[in-house]
C-alpha cells in the first residue's frame, strides 16, 4: 500500500536552509571534503526527523479518530444554491491544520472548497460549502480528501474523511411556492393567472350561505330561508372527483434550450416546472393527477397512475425527475394507443410537446384517436428565438432575411397547429417560461366551463 503523504512546508524551508549554508560555505572557501561531513551529517537527521515526524502524526492522528458528517438537505433543486453544513470532530489533545476537499458530485458547481481549518483535541468544528445542482437525477457524495499538517510540518497527510451519501434533483418548486404565497395573498394576477369569482359554479354542493346581489335565484333554499328569515343560497363548487392525466414528450425536440447559460435551461426542464404548477393547482381542486412520459428511450418511460392528496405532487416528482429527453423521434401515435388501454376512464388529457408543422400527420391522428374517449388540450412550446429573430431592426440584408424567414417560419407553424384544433379549440402555445401560466389558466376555464 503506497504511503499517503507528499512534502510539507517545513520540509521544504529545511531542505533550502542547508542548501543555503552549504552554497555560503562552498563561496567563503571552505573546502568541499569539509563541507561533505555536515551535510551528510544534516541530512541524516533531517531524514530521522521527517520520519519521526510521520510515523508519529500518522498514529496520533488515528487515535484522534476524526470523524465529518454533512448536514445534507433531503433533496435539491435544480439551479438552487444550497449550504452543504459540514462538521469535523476529533478527540484527543492534539491540534491539528487541515485541508479538506469534499468530493461532492460533477453535476453540482461547488462554491467554498478547499475548507480550512484549524481541528483542536475533544473539540467540534462546523463549517460548510455551497452547492448549485446544474441537472437533475442523482447526486453522490464521496468521501472527502483532507490533507493534515503533521505535527512538525514536515509532511501533509492525505486522509479519507466522511461517508458516501446520495440525493436526488428535483425541478425548481420556486414557481409553485410563489403561486401558492400569491394565491395566499390574493395577487396571482401578478403571475398572469386569471381569477374567477366561482361562486355558486360547478355542480357539487358546498354549503349554505347568505344571499349576495347577483346570486342566482334558482339557488335560493327557501327552506333554509324560510327557518332564518332572510335569504339562504346553496353554494355549489366545481367537481372535485375528476383526473387529469399529461402525457409529456421526452423526445429530441425536448433538449434545446433557450435560456442560454441558465441552469435548468432545457425545454423538458421547464415542461417539468410548468408540470409542477399544474398538477399542484390541480390538487389543491381536489382532482386526482397522473402523468405518463413518451418518446424516451425505455429508462426514460414513466407512468403515474392519477392520484389525490397532498402527497401526490411529491409521489409524481419522484418517479419524473430523472427522466431525460432522448435523441430520437417521439411516436405520437404509439403513446395515444397505450394512454387509451391504461386510462379507460374519462379525463382531461394535456399533452405537452414541440410542435412542427411536419407533424401535423401523425399527431392528427393521435388527438383523434384521444379526443374519442378523453377530453384532450394540445400544449406546444413556441421557441423564445423565433420572436427574438422576428422583432430584430432591419439593419441589413441578413437580418431582412432572418426576420422574413421567422415570419415564414411562425406563419406555418401556427396555421398547421390551429388545423388541429377540435371544435372546442382547446390547445396552449406557450414560450417555455409562460407555459405552467397558460395551463393553469386553460385548467381554470375548463373546469369553469364544466367541459369534463
């Protein structure tokens, strides 16, 4: 086993000092066969010293037994900056310089390495780093390097500290913690999310209360009215036993990014922040919420079956936030024919996809095909560049090309998507950044509308 030290400073400061005295003496004109003797004299004792010096910080060392623990949050976000809290015990009376480098995962931009610091006997030291997840999936924390002053400083120890230890990545929740802080406060026209007075809509009763100006008559109890003589309405609310199911694309048109040099960047990462907000909005409606992904590669193929509660959000995000986009083409038509044997009961369908006007075809059929048991809403990602390229000044003939193709580009774009629409016109076309917004919003007017 090879011996896990390299040189220390005071190693190093020795060495040069009898260099030094030996250069002096040679050019004073002391005779070489004179200068031999202490020298070999010196460096003995140096090499006795250092070894000395090793053996013994070594074995004092490993009776401090040393011990790191990292206060790791139970998951991360991706694009968030988190303090990875790092604690470094050591018992014994020896005090100790130390260097650590923890070997946190490739994926994560660490900020704050290497740690310094100064570990007394029977003492505790807290310290800590930043992280910043660049991708989600999982992130492994291997066990730390430290390097340890020996006691003379003849030498660095290179030691292992710490445990391995896992986390996963999930999407950033910042969108749906500011809804849900919005709709708290009652400002969620500050997001663009469109609010609806609800009052006495919907078709399942919710409970009695008094009569308000605009309530409709045909609600009055006049039973209820008549025991506390003024007038009662019945309060209904929207139907809270229904399913949205979104068949998510994983395919290639899934990896470009627009937002360049942003962590979370990709268009899938954003379908899934847009996917976050949605099914959380839908859960707190009291609607059971699944999720299937298509046009992956198998590892990538996953199905939520719909489900309620508080915990549904979190059970979904742990089967979808490792999912990938794969390189290859999305097959509409195959993901239309497996939702169908795997959801028999009605429900609203989102699908979420890059849309082209070369998939007019096959995705036509798929809707069709959807559309004849399932209440179906077609949501496609319109890429931020197109417009950038559209509304740039005309400052020559390669930007008048540029801005003519865009124009061409979006025009087909947009009348092979609207070819696709039903009769209830149910579809979204969204920049990445808009499209949680407009889904929560279509998701409003649908239920407002009772269409499911």
């Amino acid at each position: 086993m090879p011996l896990r030290v390299i040189p220390g400073r005071t190693l190093f400061v020795t060495l040069a000092a009898i260099a030094v005295a030996v250069l002096v003496a040679l050019l004073i004109g002391m005779d070489a066969g004179g200068v031999a003797a202490p020298t070999a004299a010196a460096g003995v004792a140096l090499a006795a010293l250092s070894i000395w010096d090793c053996v013994a910080s070594r074995r004092a060392w490993r009776q401090s037994s040393a011990r790191m623990t990292r206060g790791l949050p139970a998951a991360f976000a991706i694009g968030v900056k988190r303090l990875v809290p790092v604690t470094i015990e050591a018992e014994g009376t020896a005090a100790w310089q130390c260097e650590i480098y923890d070997h946190a995962d490739s994926t994560l931009l660490v900020d704050g390495m290497p740690l310094r610091l100064e570990l007394a006997g029977n003492a505790r030291v807290e310290t800590g780093y930043a992280a910043t997840p660049r991708e989600r999936g999982r992130v492994v924390f291997s066990p730390a390097d430290v390097r340890v002053r020996s006691r003379w400083g003849f030498w660095m120890l290179l030691e292992r500290l710490g445990v391995s230890e896992e986390r996963r990545v999930y999407p950033n929740f910042a969108q749906v913690a500011r809804y849900a802080w919005l709709a708290g406060d009652q400002r969620l026209q500050e997001i663009g999310i469109k609010t609806y007075q609800l009052r006495g809509q919907g078709t399942d009763f919710k409970q009695l209360t008094e009569y308000q100006v605009g309530d409709p008559v045909r609600h009055i109890d006049w039973r209820a009215t008549l025991r506390l003589e003024r007038p009662i309405v019945r309060e209904f609310q929207d139907e809270r036993d229904q399913r949205v199911v979104l068949l998510i694309d994983c395919g290639r048109r899934m990896r470009a990014a627009d937002r360049r040099g942003d962590l979370g960047g990709s268009h899938f990462d954003q379908v899934l922040n847009a996917v976050l907000l949605l099914s959380y909005v839908a859960l707190k409606q009291g609607d059971a919420v699944g999720a299937v992904t298509f046009g992956a590669d198998a590892r990538g193929l996953r199905a939520f079956m719909p489900r309620k509660g508080a915990h549904a959000l979190t059970a979904m995000m742990s089967q979808l936030y490792d999912v990938e986009p794969s390189p290859t083409h999305s097959d509409y038509l195959a993901a239309a024919r497996h939702l169908l044997q795997t959801q028999r009961k009605r429900a609203l369908v989102i699908v979420v996809t890059n849309f082209r006007d070369e998939d007019t075809p096959e995705l036509g059929s798929a809707l069709r095909l959807l559309r004849a048991r399932h209440l179906v809403v077609l949501a496609s990602l319109r890429e931020r560049i197109v417009g950038e390229l559209a509304a740039q000044p005309l400052a020559g003939v390669e930007a008048a090309i540029d801005v003519a193709s865009a124009h061409l580009y979006e025009q087909s774009r947009r009348d092979a998507f609207r070819s696709l629409a039903a009769r209830d016109g149910l579809m979204v076309d969204a920049e990445p950044d808009r499209l949680g917004i407009e889904l929560v919003n279509r998701y409003h007017a649908i239920k407002r509308a009772g269409l499911i």
